[in-house]
C-alpha cells in the first residue's frame, strides 16, 4: 500500500489566480431552491444565500431592513408603509421594484401554489405598490412589531406569470434573487456553486460557495480535518473533540432558540396522574442525560433562558428518588423487587423519538437506563418523519416522546400548549393557561405580553405536562482561513457577506 | 468444510436462540465513562462509544436476523414450493401464469423490492423477513418447477406410476422430498445468507435494526471513525458477518456435491 | 429465430406490465405519503391530494399511470426534487449508473473467465482467496477500502511523504480513482465474483469432457474460439439472470460512495416517500434488466454452436 498510493495518483494542481471556494456539507442537498416551496433547513441554508428579504436579523438579532430602506407603521397599528431600495436589481438585470413584493405576498397566499410558507403571509390582508418603491400591507389586525414577520425571501415578479406559482416551474433550479450571490451551476453531483453577484447593491467578499452533499454523517467531520469541505454546518457532539484538536479548525458555538422535553401523553393512564408525570420527572437525572451530547443550559419551562419570556423564578428540577417514590405509592404504585406494579402491572411505558435527530439516539438510550434503574421500563422506537407525524400528531399513539420545539423569535407557544392548538398532541388543557396565551396573542403591548407569558411559563411547569430538558448549544465548523465569521442561529449564512476567505 | 459450516450455523442458531436467556439487558449496559475500553478480562472484546460490552452486543446481534431469517424461509417455502410444483406438475396454462408471476417478481431487483416494502408498511424486522422471503420465492418456484418438469416425464416416474404408486404421493415423496430436498436447502441457505447481508447493510445505512438493540450492521456503522476506538469495533462484527456468510456457501457447496455425487 | 425474439419481447413487455400493477398495488396500499413530510401537511392536504394526484382508487390509479408511461410521461418528483420531471431526475444518473454497471459486469467476468482458465482441474489457492474476499458484502468492502486509503493517506501527507492527492478524501471528490473503486468493489462483492468464476469453471469442465475440443484438435483448428463459442453463450445468461442482483449492490455502494446514480436516489425517494420517482426508477431497472436479458438470449441464440441444428 505505501509504494502504491504516491506512484498511482496525481498531485493537486495548484488552484492559482482561481480564488478558493467556500464549500460546505449538507446531509442532503436542497431539493428545489425557490423560496415558496422551502421545506428543509438546507433550501433554507442555501436561499439565504441568493435571496432576500425586506428586513433581517442584524448580529443582535433584531430586525434592521434589508430591500427596505425606511418603514413607517400606522398609529393604529393595522398598515405599515414601506420604502425601498432603489439600486437593487435581479441576477438577470432588471430593476427590484414594489411589483416584485406585492407579487410575493400574493404568490404565497394563493391556495394554487399550495406553499408550506402560506403561514408566514396570513396576517397581511392586503398589499399594493403605491408607486415603484413604495408599498403599503394592512393587516387584519394591529400588528406591534410587523418587521419582525417580513424576513419572508421576495421572489422576481417578472419571472412568473400568474401568482399560482408551481414546484415544475424551472426556478426551482435556476432561481434569480437579489441576494449577494448567485446559483451558477445546479452540478451532476448533487453539488451546488454560487457565485458573487457583481452588482450586488451591497458588499460581499467570498467569490464562490459550493455546497457539497455527504449524506453520511459520520463522515462530514473526518472532511473537515482532510481539509476537502471548509465548513460544517452543524457538528456532531461526539466529533466536538476530534476537532477541538485540530490547529486549523475553528468552532462556532450558536444557540437556537429551541428546547427540548420529554413529552408525556396526557389522554392516557397513567401519564394522566400528575403525581406520575412528576415523579417520571424527578427520576431523570438531565445533566447526565446532557453531558453526552454537548453542552446547553437547562430549562424550566417552555422559552429558553435568554428569552425575555423566562420565567426565572421558576427552578429546573433536580433529581430526587426518594420523592419520586413517595409519589409512585401516593399514586397506588407499589414497588415489587425492581419494578413499579400497581394491580400487578408492571409500569412499562414506550418512548418515541425521531429518526433524523442526530443526538436523539443516546439521549434515548440513556433515559432508558435512567429509568429501568428506578424500576420503569421503557421501550424505545426511533420514527421517520412521516411515521412521526401521522403515530404522533395525528393517532397520539405513543406513552412518552422525546423531541425538541424550535421557534422563531416570536416564540409564540400558541399551538403547543393552548387546548385548541394544532401542535398539542399531549392533550394539554388548563383554561387559565388558555386564557394567558389568548391574552398574549392580542396584546400590543410588549410588557404585558412578558408578565403574561411569564405566569404561564409557571403555571405549565408546575403541571408537568411534559419534562423540560435543555436548550442545547450547537457548534459549526469552519476552517481557520474564514475570517469575519459570524453564524446565525437558524438561517446560518444571513451574515455570509462579511465572512472572508485567505 | 461443509461440516465446518453446519457447525456454525448451529452455533449462530444456538447463541441466537439461548441469548435471551442471559442476564444481559441492551438498555442497562451503558456507562459513558467506560467508553472505548481495550479487551480485558472484564471485556474481552473491549466496549464501545457507550461503554457497552461489545462481546455481549455481538452475541445479541444474532437475533437481529436468525429470527427474521428463519421467517423468511418460512416464507420462501410456502409460497415458492408450492408455485413451483403446481407449475412443474401441471404444466400448460397453470404452468404459463405461474411462472409469468415467477418472471414479474424477478425482473424487479430483490433488494429494491424490500427497500420498498420497508418504506412503506414500516420499518420492522417482520416486513423485512416477509419481503425477502416473497421477493426470493420465484428463484426458488423456478428451481422446483424445472427440476419437476424434467422428471415428470421420466423413466424414474414412469416406473414408479407402473408400480401403482400414487399420484400425491409420486409428487410428495418421490418428486419434492426425493428429488428436490438438497436443491431446497440450497436455496434457503442462499437466501438465509441474503438476508444477513441485507440485514447488516440496512443497518449500517441506518434503516433496519436500531439502537439500542445491536446488529452487526449498525455496530459497524457507529464507532469507526471515533478516536482512539481501536480496531475492535470494526473487527468483531465484520468478522462475524464474514464467517456466517461463508458458512452458508461451505454447506451449499457440500450439498451440491453430494447431490452431484449421488 | 426471429419468433423466438418476439415472444421473449412480448414477454418482456407482459413482465413489465405486471411491474407496474405489482408496485402500485404495494404503493397503494401503503400507509402514509408524501404531503405528511410538510410541515403544514393538514392545511395543505385538499390541494395537493388533487395536483399530486394521490386519493384515486387503485384501478384509476393504475390506468392513468399506465396512460402517462404510454405517452413517455413518469410524471413528476414530489420531494426529493419538487416538481421535476422524472425523467429529468433520473436520465443522467440512470446513464451513469449503467456505466458502472456494465463496466462491473465486464470486470468480473473477464477477471472471472480469466481466472477459471488458470484455476480449473486443479487445486489451487488462488480460488479460496478469490472466495474469501468475493463472499465480503458490498457495504463493508467499500467501508474498509474508504477508511483504509484514507487513513494511511492522510498519514503519509501528515508526515510529508507524498503531496495531497487528487482524489484526496474519498469519496468527495469526483476522481476517476473513485470509480475505478466502485466499480471493482461491485464486481468483486457480495460474491459476484465467486460466483462467475465457479460457474465459468464448471462449464469449462464441461466443455473439456463434451469432445468439442478434441473434434477441434482433430481438425487441426484453433482451440479458443472452439472453447469461447461454447464458454460464452451460457455464462452471458447466466450472469444476466444476475443483473437484478448487480443492481442491489449498486444502491448501496453508490450512497456509501457518493456517486449520484439511480440507486442513491431511490434509496432518497423510498425514505422520503417519493413515489412517483421511486415507482419510475423501479420500472426503470426492470426494464433495463428485462433488456439485458433480451439481449443475452439474443445473444446466446446468434452465437450458439448448435443454431444449425435447430433453426
């Protein structure tokens, strides 16, 4: 083998005046990249990069405008007007123009074209161009902060003919944005290059990004270190290491505003005992649950700590055997050598978890040990996500879920915990609990949406309908040639256009 | 080496069969900070990325396709012996649709053919096992029905008929147990060996057997390019799919000789 | 001859038919599909059901797909490529799939014929080592041989013995090295070419103990044509009565190997639930079997000895 590899192969030809790419791995590659029909993280990932929206998030993460140039919002709260850009134009030349937004919003809302992003332009009643650069939105109702709801990716009116946009429609490969870069070459193996738009109206540096499919993911950081992608996405917990120690690689750490929970079906016995789901609760000792797969801060409830929704007077619970017995007995559990019975049956429960969660897997392992160590017994399924959707959501065919919420920066906990929200497959219902997300969904008020999300932080947790785990710290990779770089916790590439390559 | 190979296969038969008798349980054997654990006394194969023995996980993993296995030739059997006699026996039009089945099966490729079933009546070791064995039936229908037809019309038969020997019992006895028993073996070694290989390599892909029950396919997936997790985990199983695999060709190879010989 | 022909082409035809009614009968079926992997699946479902045209009962289904395929239309992917043709998704990769496939099945069974030539009638070692490596599934072989070259590679560069190689990380980079791999790693695994080598070696014995040989020596003639006239026919039939099997080594190796084929992507659209592009790669490989097959008894029938005798 050593004679055999120098003799056979070639040598790299030096790249020379070519500038290097910026590549980069995605398990799969996007499969339609036209904003309207995104699905996946990766055509998110990828549409940051070629499209944009009226407003962004700055580095804070607040919105600051992007196509547009000056807003004003009605005193009434129910229009806003807004001013755009000027020197703006598409990849293929022509002029960005109010048009252009006005056709967006329309497209999205027209049932025809059947968009999964339908839900981002609900609340927008009506939309029309008052001149070239300059559009008006009412809403349905008063709107207290609508810049935060217009990161929406505007797509090129003159493109399409009619606003039932369709998935065959040849965008899907060859998209034209505004965005500072632009899809060149949709490749034959699943690769995608994007190449600078030389009149972008702002500034960026990279030439050339290249997204690269490597659909096995133990594989993604050994590239990494043999120095064949320039970054990763998203590291896997048990590579953290690996590349910790490797001089030419950076890490990333971002947070994403998302928790995870050990969800309990409340319809079902005995999950429907609030004395079990706690004491289930108390026999999880989290930081050993967490210590496998990274680092994360514990929560106590449904927000992350750095939300301005926390409730910080409400602890995290820590693990106490004993009160979880007491608890079980309370609850006519009896203890018969290492199993609860109660009328002689054993509590066995199933939990399931998704299949594409990388982290989810030895989470789940470890929680089973957990628990069959207090005496539960718990069998474990792995789901795919259409499996997931219909056993879970749909049939609530399940005993225990381990899984993750994610939001955006609305973090709005409507559909999940309010009796009639159409993400609460626990079966959840407290009418006060209805009551404070009512409130919060319809006041304008910051302040009050605070205090109100604040008692119901508590009031949730105190209910144990579920077991708050953590908000988990995610890292990217990237090779220490990027510099400038900083990561957006969800769309990744949004701050791309400061980001430079020696 | 026939015999070599039935001796294995009994003993994957055997370990299978008597594992769930041992003390050691998947969920209760997992301790991080014994991770990746060189071979000792305590371990004599070492542990993995979980601090689980890998010794025992490799016994374990047995089940992951013995039992599937098995069922698949169950399978096999009663749908492609039966198919494949009716078509020898009768012939003609029984025999022209029969193996018009036979011909639609076998132009779909085997493993495409249970990729699919897997996708869409769920991923389980039984929907596994019921494929496999459908998707192998019409090889196995072939087989039978040529070596049939060739007879059927043979001195052998002939003979036997002018001895009075019935019609049922002609087939039962003298066809199928006679003349068809070795080639049966055969083929339900073949498709015991192509269904481990299916098997481990759904596993592998992260679509059959999953954590935190073992299989030789999913053992092999997870720990090879940790640091520092040595050899062993990459050794053990693909040794062990590796020996399994050559002992279901020993004895086909030794039946086929027999029947040769004979 | 020629009747010969049409009746396996009709066959052919029949067969795939019966593909058809097989797999949409599996599909139909099924428990779920692809409008559950959106997110707002509920809110969407009544358009889509319709444009994607999903709640039809099974024989309508059948009929309409079957009328599409008569006008050359596999209709479109639903999630692994959102609106794009079939056809468009899969031509390339199908053409490069078959390259390799084809490219396997002459590597194995030339090293197959090659080897039975030097190994029959005797003992030798050759044939268990052969054994040995062949009966290794595709999987683990093309595992090893990734994690093998890679690792003692990037040794070497570490330490400064060679430059970075073109071909450097397997399997990223696209590299004639890489295909050279898959294509030997199909050829080898799974006990392909086990199999071609014992069965080349027991038609050789059988053509040594026919007499052709000696009636060849006896009339002065060249020994080889003699052998490969008699040799090749059968061993071509056999080995396309295992294209099917080929072709499961293929998804396999190409999703471990990153060569975007059809079998990489049908793996993508039986995860995904992409029906439409899983039915049409599935028809695909049938039909491209069921051709291989044609053309082999073609084959066999232009090339056989006895044609003579029974034409």
């Amino acid at each position: 083998m050593t004679r055999l590899v120098p003799a056979t192969l070639l040598m790299l030809s030096a790249l020379g005046a070519h500038a290097a790419p910026l590549r980069y791995a995605e398990d799969r590659a996007p499969g339609i990249v036209n904003p309207a029909f995104a699905t996946s993280m990766s055509e998110a990932r990828i549409n940051e990069l070629i499209f944009e929206g009226l407003f962004t998030d700055s580095q804070e993460l607040a919105s600051v405008p992007k196509l547009a140039e000056r807003a004003e919002v009605a005193a009434d709260k129910r229009s806003m007007v807004i001013g755009l850009r000027r020197e703006v134009t598409w990849h293929d030349g022509t002029v960005f123009s109010a048009d252009d937004v006005v056709f967006t919003i329309k497209a999205l809302q027209d049932p025809r074209t059947a968009s999964p992003e339908m839900g981002r332009v609900e609340w927008i009643a009506n939309a029309e161009a008052v001149d070239p650069h300059t559009v008006k939105l009412t809403f349905h109702q008063p709107e207290f902060a609508p810049e935060d709801k217009l990161h929406f990716k505007i797509l090129p009116a003159h493109h399409f003919r009619d606003t039932a946009i369709s998935r065959s429609d040849p965008f899907r490969n060859r998209p034209i944005g505004t965005g500072p870069w632009t899809l060149t070459s949709y490749n034959d193996d699943n690769s995608i290059t994007l190449q600078r738009y030389r009149d972008y109206w702002g500034d960026a540096r990279i030439d050339e990004f290249r997204m690269r499919e490597v659909a096995d993911k133990n594989y993604q950081a050994k590239l990494i270190v043999y120095e064949s992608i320039e970054a990763l996405v998203r590291v896997l917990p048990r590579d953290l290491a690996t590349l910790q120690n490797d001089r030419k690689v950076e890490l990333y750490p971002y947070q994403t505003n998302s928790w995870w929970y050990v969800g309990f079906n409340l319809s079902r016995e005995p999950m429907d005992d609030p004395r079990v789901r706690q004491a289930l609760a108390l026999m999880v000792d989290v930081p050993e649950l967490l210590a496998p797969i990274g680092t994360g801060d514990r929560v106590s409830g449904p927000f992350v700590p750095s939300s301005p929704f926390y409730n910080h007077d409400v602890p995290v619970l820590e693990q106490n055997i004993e009160r979880a017995a007491a608890l079980l007995r309370e609850a006519g559990f009896e203890r018969d050598g290492r199993t609860w019975k109660r009328d002689g049956q054993p509590l066995a429960l199933r939990i399931a978890s998704q299949k594409n969660l990388e982290t989810a897997q030895d989470v789940v392992i470890n929680l089973q040990t957990q628990f069959q160590n207090q005496g539960v017994r718990v069998e474990a399924t792995f789901l795919d996500i259409s499996d997931w959707k219909r056993q879970i959501w749909t049939d609530r065919d399940y005993d225990l879920v381990l899984s993750l919420w994610t939001f955006d920066r609305n973090e709005d906990i409507h559909k999940q915990f309010h009796s009639s929200g159409s993400r609460n497959f626990s079966g959840y219902a407290n009418p006060e609990v209805d009551e404070l997300l009512d409130k919060a969904k319809a006041t304008t008020d910051p302040q009050e949406k605070r205090a109100l999300f604040r008692q119901a932080h508590a009031k949730i947790a105190q209910e144990q309908p579920m077991v708050f785990l953590w908000t988990l710290d995610s890292y990217a990779a990237m090779t220490t040639k990027a510099q400038n770089v900083v990561i957006h916790p969800f769309t990744f590439f949004t701050f791309a256009p400061s980001w430079t390559l020696r | 080496m026939p015999w070599l190979g039935v001796g294995l296969l009994i003993g994957v038969l055997g370990i299978a069969a008597l594992i769930p008798l041992a003390s050691y349980d998947v969920v209760a054997d997992v301790d991080p900070t014994r991770a990746f654990a060189g071979p000792g006394l305590r371990h004599p194969l070492g542990t993995d990325h979980l601090g689980r023995d890998i010794l025992w996980r490799m016994l374990l993993a047995s089940r992951a396709f013995v039992g599937p296995g098995l069922l698949a030739c169950l399978v096999c059997l009663g749908f492609g012996l039966p198919l494949g006699a009716a078509a020898g026996w009768f012939s003609g039009a029984v025999a022209a649709v029969i193996r018009y089945l036979f011909t639609v099966v076998q132009g779909l490729p085997r493993f495409i053919l249970v990729l699919l079933a897997l996708s869409i009546y769920g991923n389980r070791p039984s929907v596994l096992a019921i494929a496999a064995g459908l998707a192998y039936a019409p090889t196995l229908g072939e087989a039978i029905f040529e070596r049939i037809e060739g007879l059927r019309s043979s001195e052998f038969i002939a003979a036997h008929r002018a001895h009075g020997v019935s019609e049922t019992r002609l087939l039962l006895v003298h066809l199928l147990w006679g003349a068809c028993r070795r080639l049966l073996a055969r083929h339900l070694l073949a498709l015991f060996a192509f269904l481990l290989i299916l098997e481990t390599t759904l596993s592998y892909l992260g679509f059959g057997v999953e954590q935190p029950h073992p299989s030789w396919g999913n053992m092999l997936a997870f720990d090879l390019d940790h640091d520092g997790s040595g050899w062993m985990p990459l050794v053990a199983p693909a040794t062990a799919i590796w020996l399994v695999i050559a002992a279901t060709v020993w004895v086909r190879q030794g039946l086929a000789e027999e029947e040769h010989g004979a | 001859m020629a009747l010969a022909l049409g009746r396996e082409a009709l066959g052919f035809v029949l067969t795939l038919l019966g593909a058809v009614v097989l797999v949409q009968s599996l599909l139909y079926f099924a428990p779920g599909d692809a409008i559950d992997t959106l997110p707002n699946a509920e809110e969407l479902r009544p358009v889509l059901e319709r444009q994607w045209r999903l709640g039809e009962s099974l024989p309508i289904q059948i009929g309409s797909y079957l009328w599409d395929l008569a006008q050359g239309d596999l209709r479109t992917s639903l999630v692994y490529r959102p609106g794009m043709p079939v056809w468009e998704v899969i031509a390339r990769p199908a053409w490069r799939s078959a390259q390799l496939l084809l490219a396997a099945t002459l590597l194995a069974t030339s090293v197959g014929v090659g080897l039975s030539f030097w190994t029959q009638g005797r003992r030798h070692l050759t044939r268990p080592a052969v054994w040995a490596v062949s009966i290794v599934p595709v999987f683990l072989l093309a595992r090893l041989m990734i994690h093998l070259l890679n690792t003692t590679t990037w040794s070497m560069m570490q330490a400064d013995l060679i430059a970075r190689p073109a071909w450097f990380a397997l399997p990223l980079e696209d590299h004639p090295l890489r295909w050279a791999l898959a294509v030997s790693i199909l050829a080898i695994g799974s006990g392909a070419l086990s199999e071609i080598h014992s069965e080349s070696e027991g038609l050789l014995r059988k053509i040594r103990a026919s007499g052709y040989i000696e009636a060849a020596r006896a009339r002065g003639a060249p020994l080889w044509p003699s052998i490969l006239r008699n040799l090749l026919p059968p061993l071509t039939v056999a080995i396309a009565s295992r294209a099917a099997f080929f072709v499961g080594g293929l998804v396999i190796l190409e999703k471990i190997l990153l060569l975007n084929g059809i079998g990489a992507i049908l793996w993508q659209a039986a995860v995904s639930r992409d029906y439409p592009l899983a039915l049409g790669i599935t028809l695909l490989t049938a039909a491209a079997v069921g051709l291989f097959r044609l053309g082999a008894d073609a084959l066999r029938l232009w090339w056989d000895p006895r044609r003579g005798a029974t034409a």
